[in-house]
C-alpha cells in the first residue's frame, strides 16, 4: 500500500506480470553510472528474490555465459503455445522423472 513502486488495484483486478520493471530499470542506471555492463545475476525480481529454491532464473539470453542462457539451451527447456508462434519469452525447464519404477530415488 505504501510502496511506490508497486501500482494499486482495486479489489479483484488481475495485473500481468511486469517483471519488476523498477527494479531492473534502477540496475541499469546504476551500472551506467558506474559506467559498466549489468552482470549476470546483479538483478533480482522479487519472486526471484523470495524463491528459496532459486526455481526462478532471469538474465540475458543474448550472453553465452549467463546462467539463464546456459538454462535455455538444455534439451528440457520449452515453451508454452510456441507452435503458435506466440514467442513468449517465460520458458520453462520439464520435470525429470524416473521411468524404470525398480530404481528408486
């Protein structure tokens, strides 16, 4: 309620996820002010942030060398509705499971 950089809805009013535009915009001013490039991981949204199990990956995919685009080019990572070209840019990693029941976990 008292937090300015979240916007108010009246009761029942659904938002789509902005990524935590305000945070990841005051990253970049304080690395051009710096004068640097935004490292990997130097951005935290806040679902990102609250995720203790750090199920929830975001960075540059255009770097090689940044976790979230090492993530992406696993063979589990996909899409949903890709096939209808709809090029969303949240992907997600499929579930491992065991398909022989004699091994257990």
């Amino acid at each position: 309620m008292r937090n300015p950089n979240v916007t108010v809805r009246s009761r029942g009013v659904m938002e789509k996820c902005t990524y935590c535009i305000q945070r990841i915009n005051a990253r970049k001013i304080q690395a051009e002010i710096e004068e640097r490039e935004v490292r990997d991981g130097e951005i935290l949204t806040a679902c990102q942030q609250s995720c203790p199990t750090q199920a929830i990956v975001f960075g540059n995919i255009n770097d090689p060398n940044s976790r979230v685009s090492r993530l992406k080019a696993q063979s589990r990572n996909y899409s949903l509705l890709l096939e209808l070209n709809t090029r969303p840019r949240t992907t997600y990693l499929a579930k491992l499971r065991n398909p022989n029941p004699e091994i257990r976990e």
